[in-house]
C-alpha cells in the first residue's frame, strides 16, 4: 500500500520555501526615513527639556556629568533648582551696617563763568597807566558822585597784588587808578593813602571818600558798604564793610 505524501501547508511549510515564495520586502528609503524621524523624535523629547531647563540658570549652576543620559540632567537641575542653589541670601541688617557715600560733585556757576570772562578780558588790558591819566585827566573836574561811578566800572576786574590797571588791581592800586582820573595823585600803598587825606567823622562820610582798615582801602559807597579790590582770588566788588576797626578819610579839603 502506497502512503500518500503529507500535505503541506503555510503551518508546516519550511522556512526556506517559505521566504522563496513569500520573500521579504526590501527595506526602502522610505521606510528607514520613518525609522530615523521617530528615533528623532524619541531623543528630541528627552534631551530638549532638559536643554532648557539648563539654559534658564547661569553657565556656572550645573555641569552635567561626561556620563549622565539626558533624563538624569534633566532631574538633577530640577533637584538643583529646587534647594535654592541660585538664591542669595542678605541678611536683614545688611543695608544698615552699610554706609553708602555718593561722591561728591561740583559745576561752574554762571557767576563763576561771568568772574572767568572778565578776567579773560582785563588781562589783555592794554589802557592808560596811572602816570597817563595823570598827565591827561579825563575827568578835570572832581566830584565824589562821579569817583563812585568811574569806580563801579572795574567791577569783576581780578585781584593781583601790586596791580595797578585794569589787568589786575590791589586794594590801594584801584584807589590810586581811580583817583588818578580826577588828576590827583595817590600812594601806591594803604599807609600813603591815609595820610593824603583828611580823616572825616562816619556820621559825615559820603560815597567817594576812601574807607582805612589796618592794612586795607577802598572807596566807601554809603550805608557800612564799600568797594575793594578785596584779596587774591576775589574780584572789585561792592560788600559790606566787615570790620569796626575803620576810618573814613576825604581828599581836597
């Protein structure tokens, strides 16, 4: 009796002739395309947060290890962030033992740059002397009104010792220029000033007589206030006479 031959079927075909009736599929740009973008997507969604989150803090707040994966960053900078690592902490005496100094400052005052001008300009002075307005008056006729207001004119003009014009003026240098216009001669000096005039009362004092302080003049201008040529640094100015130690003294009587 002949047996029949098994009957074969996909359950129990070979392998080998199962692949060369069905053959596999060749992988396809594709299909390994797909794989690449879903491996990329499945890296991007653990590496990214963690990217971030590391951005958000100083460079110095966290360097993950050569060895940690992206997850194990990710949660250790969440454990950093949570203790407070980036937090500074004063204490609530701080600004009270502190003392803050602002340093200090100054501008030039329009005074100050007015004072700088009339100084710029006296300097190049280059006007009649006491000797020339002595030989040539321009103001023949002499009257203590007229000495307050040819007096008013030099006012700003720098104080420099021994000066005697409009370059500069001592105390007794501007009494003498100013004098000197009315064609009367004064000492170069306080002492000499004084003893060219005639001491008066300050109940009869007028404006244009010659204020005498130990060692300082000017012309008195009414009401306990005179101009000078007051000191190195200052210019011809009006002010009040700061002293009671004083006399008045008048010139031609």
């Amino acid at each position: 009796m002949t047996t029949a031959p098994p009957i074969t079927t996909p359950e129990n075909e070979p392998e080998s002739r199962r692949t060369r009736r069905f053959p596999r599929p060749a992988t396809t740009p594709t299909a390994k395309k797909r794989s690449s973008s879903a491996l990329s997507i499945v890296v991007t969604a653990l590496v990214v947060p963690g990217l971030f989150a590391t951005v958000a803090l100083p460079a110095y707040a966290y360097a993950p290890a050569a060895g940690d994966d992206p997850a194990t960053a990710s949660l250790t900078l969440e454990e950093e962030k949570a203790a407070d690592a980036q937090t500074v902490f004063v204490a609530a005496d701080a600004a009270d033992s502190t003392t803050v100094v602002r340093d200090a400052f100054s501008a030039t005052t329009e005074a100050e740059l007015q004072r700088a001008r009339l100084a710029a300009a006296y300097s190049a002075f280059s006007g009649p002397t006491v000797r020339d307005l002595l030989a040539n008056p321009p103001y023949p006729s002499f009257s203590l009104d007229q000495v307050v207001s040819v007096g008013l004119q030099y006012q700003g003009v720098p104080y420099r010792y021994g000066g005697a014009d409009p370059s500069g003026f001592d105390c007794s240098g501007f009494v003498s220029y100013v004098y000197a216009q009315f064609g009367i001669a004064l000492p170069h000096s306080v002492s000499g000033t004084a003893a060219a005039g005639t001491p008066i009362a300050r109940e009869a004092a007028l404006p244009g007589d010659i204020v005498i302080i130990p060692g300082h003049n000017g012309i008195y201008m009414g009401n306990g206030m005179m101009l000078d040529a007051p000191r190195a640094g200052g210019t011809v100015q009006v002010r009040a006479i700061w002293t009671d130690d004083y006399y008045i003294v008048r010139i031609g009587i």
